[in-house]
C-alpha cells in the first residue's frame, strides 16, 4: 500500500434526512488530503427528502452522488459505490453516522500494516445523549469486537461494515457484497466470511477509527428486526455456510441445549426480570431469543 494510498468513501443512504447532511459534512471535513478522497454517495430509492439533501453536495469536486430508482438493499448500495470509484482505499460508513477529522488516518494507521486488509471502527452514542437499554446493549464493551482490542485479530462474525475500510485488492480474490440479500441484516456477515477466508489473519478492530451513531431505537424494535433476521437471511447463512453454524449461532435452533435455554419459560423470566433490572446480559438473551425464534418460525413450516 502507497504511504498515501487514495480513498474511496461508499455511503449508502435510505431515508435518512434527518441526519445524512451531518453524515456528509464530517466526511469533507478530514484531516487527510482532501485531493485523495472521493465520497460516493449512493442514494438507495429514498422516499423522503434524502435524495435533494445529497444533491446539495454536487458541487463538491470530490462527492459523487448516485441514485438507484428503486431501493435495492445494502449489498447493491455498496457494489454500486465500490464499482464506481477506483481508490486503493474503500471506506465504508452507513449514512447515520459522522466521525472525527482524523476517522480515516486512524483507519490508515492500522491498515497501513502487513498482512492486514480490512479494520471495523467503533461506534457509540452521540456526545450527551442519554443511552437506552438497548444503547447499553449495543455499546457495551462485552460486545462484539471491542472486548479484543486495539489492532487485535478478529474473525469474520465480528466483522461489520456500518464503520470499516478494506483494502481494494481483496475484491480481486473474493466477489463483492451478495446483492441476492436485499432484507435486514446478513449482508456484511456473508461477505466477511469470504473475506475471513482468504485472510485468516487480515482482519481488526479499532477503537480510534470511531464514529457516533445518530439512530435512536428502542430494544423491543431492534428485536423484532432480529426476528426478521432469524427468518429471512440468518437460515440462508447457515445453509450456505454449515461449517460455521455453531459459531454463527446455528446450534441454538434445534438442539436440546438450544430448547432448554430459549424458550417460553425463560423468555418469561428474563422479561419480568427487566422490569426490576436492567443489564447487558439480559438484553443480549432478548437479542439472540428473537433471531433464534425468528428461526423456528421457518422451521416449523
């Protein structure tokens, strides 16, 4: 990679007025050379005022905006931004988030070393915003990559894309995001298992490549996304890649283990016990019981 490799930046935004002129206006503030950046900003069939917000951007010499008829989901937003540019860089941000002037140095500083081709920033609550229980849950150090580390290896069922840069040259040896997926979630777990394999020891976490995340949801709502997950695109990766069922959570829908530990009694308990008290632990089980009971809704059939 050059000392100062150039960086294409894909946005893929759907309906987010509300915040994606925050989102692009953090981007076009980076310390790095302005000369070295190209942002694409890919308009994914928006039904609000999403798409005129992006065209007050065009006359930025470095914004690219393009906009998709109709909305094709996150996996052809990004292919749509990653075949329009040619940067040795692909940066990766969703459209409800903004980051610091030195968001993509701090990408760099990892990146930049050997053998490593992709890093996944983290993410947290906005300056001053007061976390829900699903924020507690969701920023929580005990979750996913951040319990490993700065610059530490991590495997493909951590590894994001809402904050990540990859180095362009691994869309040589694996294809690109799975535009077959079009519904929540998955899309990013298909695609770091390709990568994960081609690159056992390419992948990391960074605390310092963060950005602050402008989508205040409730825990009921996030689970019932995951409950649509669990139905939809969570069986497809299992089917796909059966080696890592247990790791992706697989073992959990049929087994006795699985019964014993998500079912109505304990969904009941845990449900009552957060109406007394509130802790990540409890939330977790609320997350997973939805994808795995999204799961069993299938199964069943």
């Amino acid at each position: 990679m050059n000392e100062s490799p150039t960086i294409d930046i894909v946005v893929p935004c759907y309906n987010v007025a509300h915040i994606v002129e925050q989102c692009v206006s953090s981007l076009l503030k980076q310390s790095y050379s302005k000369n070295a950046i190209t942002i694409y900003l890919v308009n994914d069939g928006s039904s609000d005022k999403t798409g005129e917000i992006l065209q007050s951007f065009s006359h930025h010499r470095h914004v690219k905006i393009i906009h998709n008829e109709k909305n094709r989901g996150l996996s052809a937003a990004r292919n749509t931004g990653i075949k329009a540019g040619d940067g040795e860089i692909i940066c990766f941000l969703d459209s409800d988030m903004t980051v610091n002037s030195d968001w993509i140095s701090a990408h760099l500083n990892i990146l930049g070393k050997n053998n490593i081709v992709g890093v996944l920033g983290d993410s947290h609550l906005p300056e001053g915003q007061q976390p829900n229980k699903l924020d507690r849950y969701l920023y929580n150090s005990h979750r996913g990559a951040r319990r490993f580390g700065e610059g530490i290896p991590i495997r493909f069922s951590h590894f994001l894309f809402n904050n990540t840069s990859l180095k362009r040259s691994v869309f040589d040896v694996i294809e690109l995001f799975d535009e077959n997926i079009t519904s929540y979630g998955g899309e990013d777990t298909e695609l770091a298992i390709r990568l994960w394999e081609a690159y056992p020891d390419g992948l990391r976490f960074s605390f310092s490549a963060a950005c602050e995340h402008h989508h205040s949801r409730e825990l009921n709502e996030f689970c019932n996304s995951m409950y649509q997950y669990g139905k939809t695109n969570f069986p497809s990766l299992i089917e796909q890649f059966p080696q890592y069922s247990a790791e992706l959570g697989g073992e959990w829908i049929k087994s006795m283990k699985g019964r014993m530990l998500f079912n109505p009694i304990i969904r009941l308990v845990v449900s009552k016990t957060r109406h007394i008290c509130s802790s990540y632990w409890l939330s977790r089980y609320q997350v997973i019981d939805a994808v795995i009971s999204g799961a069993r809704s299938v199964s069943h059939r």
